[in-house]
C-alpha cells in the first residue's frame, strides 16, 4: 500500500489543489523510420508507467508541414523554436535519448534548456557507442548528473 502511495506522489504535482501527471519531454532524433518507431516505443512505456508526455514528433510541428503550408522557412523555424521551449518549460522531465554515434543536436539544445530551467534530465541510452573510453560527452552527463537508463523498461524506474 505504502509503494502504490509513493508512486502516486512520485508522478503528480500540485496545480492549485488539483494534481496532475509529470510531463516527460522526449527530446531526442526523428529524421528516420527506426527513430520515429523508437521515439513511439519511449513514449507508450512512459504512459503506461502513468506520465504524461510531450513527443515532438506526435504533439509538434514538422518543418517540412509549415513550409508546404506555405509558411517561410524563417517563420516555420520560429514556430518549431517556440513550441518546444514552450512544452520544455511546460515539463517537469526531460529525458534525452543518447542512442546514436552522437546525441541529436537539437536534443542537446532541448537538453540545455531544461537544464538551465532546472528540469530533472535523464538519459536513455541503449547504444554501445560512446565518444570515447565507454564515456560519452562531459556536457551532457553533466546534465543528466549521470542518470542513465539503458533500456525503455527501465525508464519508469529512473525518475524522481
């Protein structure tokens, strides 16, 4: 009983004297199918685990969408820019999937972000790679405070 009470606090916070889900922004790649499909995974784990979730490819905007809408490319840029920060000040997590001989770089912005907004930042690595000697950037595990999980089931059990 005292576990299921726990998590319970674990995934809300007060709104007023309302509460609600934590919000996991899920920053990480989404140019290609396998990466879409991953990002997919990520995000059925985390609801079933009972968070809400920000997915930008799912609750964003494309570029390519703004710019055959016949937004200018300057425009849809803004646009995408200002959604995310917004959703990343929204957040109350941002989890930052390291998968890749390296990070996203707009996922390292969206990381930095969060950071410096003071967000909980975890990774999510499932990869092998790493910059050099098992080590990955300096930066990033500086963010993350070294919190790493290295399978989508483990997610559920890394945050706070």
């Amino acid at each position: 009983m005292y576990d299921r009470f726990r998590n319970y606090i674990t995934l809300t916070r007060k709104k007023g004297t309302r509460l609600m889900k934590k919000i996991v922004y899920i920053a990480g790649p989404l140019f290609s199918q396998a990466e879409l499909d991953f990002n997919e995974n990520v995000d059925t784990r985390l609801r079933e685990c009972g968070y809400d979730t920000f997915l930008p490819q799912r609750d964003g905007k494309k570029l390519s969408d703004l710019i055959v809408a016949g937004i200018s490319k300057e425009e849809a840029v803004k646009t995408i820019f200002e959604i995310d920060l917004q959703q990343i000040h929204k957040s109350d997590i941002l989890l930052l999937i390291i998968d890749g001989r390296v990070p996203d770089e707009g996922a390292c912005v969206e990381l930095g972000i969060a950071y410096a907004l003071n967000k909980e930042c975890i990774g999510l690595k499932t990869d092998s790679r790493s910059l050099m000697d098992n080590l990955d950037n300096p930066l990033i595990l500086g963010a993350i405070k070294g919190k790493i999980a290295t399978s989508i089931d483990e997610l559920c059990t890394c945050f706070n």
